[in-house]
C-alpha cells in the first residue's frame, strides 16, 4: 500500500508538470528555452538546499548519463509542445516511454511476465483511444522528432534510476548538471518569460520536477523498468481529468471508458504474481 501511495503521489506530480508547462506556452509569451532553463536551473536550487539541510554537503553527484537524460527530455518536451497538440505529444511520449524502458528491461534481463505485457497493451490502447485526435491529420514532424527524443530520455532517466541508492542526491546532482545544458540552449536560441510563465516553471523545476523525480528514484528499484513504464501511462488521464476540473467541463463517455481501460491496464500490470494467481484461480 505505501508503494502504492507513493507510486500514485509522484503520477500527480507528473501530471501537474504537464500542465504547468502547458499552461506557461499556451499564449506565447514564454517561450520554451526559457521555461526549460528557469525549470532545470530552479529544480537544481532547490534539491540542492534541500541535500545540503539533511546533511549531504555541497557537493552533488557527478552522473553524466542521468544529467544529459534528464536535460534532452526536459528540452525536448517543451519545444515538441509549441507545435504538437497536447494529446498527440501525450501519445508520442509514453508510447516512446514504453518502447525504452520494455526494451531496456530486456537487455538488462528483466522478467516480463504476460499479464505486464498484456497490461501494458491495454492501457496503451486506452490512451490512444482518448487522446488520438479526430480527423486524423498528421502530427507536425519536427515535433513528433522532439517528443520522440524527450521519451527516449525519460526512459534512460528512468532506467538508470533504479540503482539509486540516494535519490535525493542522484537526483539533485543530475538537475546541478543538467541546468547548464538548458542554458547553453536558452543562449543559442534566446526567447523570453513572463513573470506567470517564470512562476510557473519555478513550481514546475522545484516542486513537481525536483521533488517529484527524487520521489520517483525512490519508488524506481521497488517497482521495476516495466512496471513503473505501464504506470506512467496513467499521467495522461489524471492530467485530462485535471484539464476537465480547471476548465468546468463535463466528463464524456469516451473519456469515462479511455480512463478505465487505461487504469484496468495499469492494474493488471502492476499485480503481484501470488495475487495474480489468487484472482484467477477465484474467478475460474
């Protein structure tokens, strides 16, 4: 049950990151390198001082791989979304999630039972039924490239996770690292922020980024590459029930029955082999 709770803390925290950033590029005035930049360099003050206040030093831990990861999703993320739709770079990313860290379990060989495979299947099918766009047009390439480069480092992100011994201090080394990155970006392609959209990536890089991601590096070695891959398909919805909330819209049946199938995927994946074994055996 605590896995569970925390599992399902840092999915809200994912979730509330993507609206952040959403809302920080939706009318324009902050631009993507910018709100990037602030987002690496604020979650890198504030673990820093929080690794510091516990008695840790100064001094983060150098990981090249986890800081240059962490750096091409964050990157990658906010410009894929100042030409994608929401959903659609919903879709590209953990669908890419997916593929990297399942390919990454099987090279470092994972057992992946069938009931994750067929989890994984399901809630993926879920996402793409609520978020796939009507009339089918084509995503725009460049963007789809970005999305696909930002899943691609969020799954070594989070496979190089799960031998975090200190997630706090993994993970505030690699934010230390990586905000020269965002910023070597902001001055070869300078835009600006507003003072909301620099709030906005200030909540975004130290509370739902920072914290959350340390959270996640704690929760990573429990759950598993597949398991925590098939879990992350639930950000999606909860940040669409989110957008439904903030916006006062009603809830549609084809958003009710996505959900389930997602969340029904999600579970399946996530069960337990005994209790797996106990459900079946019950129901037969």
């Amino acid at each position: 049950m605590r896995l569970f709770l925390l599992t399902a803390l840092t999915m809200l925290a994912f979730a509330a990151n993507s609206i952040l950033n959403r809302m920080a590029l939706e009318d324009g005035t902050t631009g993507p390198a910018a709100f990037a930049a602030i987002r690496l360099v604020a979650g890198a003050l504030c673990l820093w001082a929080l690794v510091a206040w516990r008695g840790g030093g100064m001094r983060p831990l150098w990981q090249p791989g986890g800081a240059a990861s962490l750096a091409l999703y964050v990157l990658g993320f906010s410009f894929a979304y100042v030409s994608l739709p929401a959903g659609v770079g919903a879709l590209i990313l953990f669908g890419g999630v997916q593929i990297t860290m399942f390919a990454g379990a099987l090279i470092l060989r994972e057992t992946v039972p069938a009931r994750r495979w067929a989890g994984a299947a399901l809630a993926f099918g879920g996402l793409v039924w609520l978020l796939w766009p009507a009339g089918g047009a084509a995503p725009d390439p460049w963007g789809a490239a970005l999305m696909a480069a930002a899943a691609l480092g969020w799954g070594i992100y989070s496979l190089l996770g799960r031998g975090a011994t200190d997630p706090m201090g993994a993970t505030a080394g690699n934010f230390v690292f990586a905000a020269p990155l965002g910023l070597i970006v902001l001055a070869v392609l300078p835009d600006t922020a507003t003072a909301q959209g620099a709030v906005l990536a200030v909540l975004s890089g130290a509370v739902t980024s920072g914290c959350g991601y340390a959270l996640w590096y704690a929760v990573l070695p429990r759950l598993g590459s597949t398991r925590a891959a098939v879990a992350q398909l639930c950000v999606p919805v909860i940040a669409a029930a989110g957008g439904l909330l903030l916006l006062g819209e009603g809830i549609s049946l084809r958003f009710a029955m996505a959900s389930a199938l997602v969340l029904g995927g999600v579970l399946l994946a996530a069960l337990p082999p005994a209790r797996e074994a106990h459900v079946l055996g019950k129901d037969a």
